[in-house]
C-alpha cells in the first residue's frame, strides 16, 4: 500500500502516538488537532475520537467498537483506513497485541 493509502492494519494491533506526536484542543479552531514537527491535522469528531482511544492498551477491534457505540453506526472499515493512513503518515504507532 502506498502512503496515501495507507498500509495494512491488524485488528488486534494497538495503536498509539508516535513520541513526537500530541493530540490537543485548538481554540482558534474549535476543533481537535494533531500536532506533529512542521505539520497540523486538523480533526472532526470522529477521528478525535478515535486519536483519544490510541493509547497503545486497545486493539483496533476495541477502538472500532467504543467508537460504533458512542456514535450510534458501524464504523470498524472507517477506524481502519484512518488508522492505516496515520501509521503510513509514521503518526500512529502499531504494535501486535501479546
């Protein structure tokens, strides 16, 4: 898979922010944001979300569900590929669960 793309995404991985990475609330935006060197992406709500729940203890498979509960529709294919674009982006890391 190309970067763009994203690469491929286990569902017992468990994500977690690169060391030089931080999720933060922007003010001036109103939004969250994830901050990187020389690089800002801002974030709706669902991928704030998501970046709240990668704390390198749960899986994919168990972000994808609190995620689907608290917004109420299936969203395990979307917690994926937004995963998968973020550690292709080296802003996500992955490691396999023990």
């Amino acid at each position: 898979m190309s970067p763009a793309s994203g690469v491929a995404v286990i569902a017992d991985e468990r994500p977690q922010l690169a060391a030089w990475v931080r999720l933060q609330w922007d003010p001036r935006r109103q939004r969250h944001v994830l901050l990187a060197p020389e690089k800002v992406v801002v974030l709706n709500a669902t991928g704030a979300a998501i970046l709240a729940l990668c704390d390198g203890q749960r899986t994919v498979a168990e972000i994808a569900v609190t995620v689907a509960a608290h917004f109420q529709h299936a969203v395990e294919a979307d917690v994926h590929t937004f995963v998968s674009r973020l550690a292709a982006r080296r802003l996500l890391e992955l490691t396999r669960a023990a």
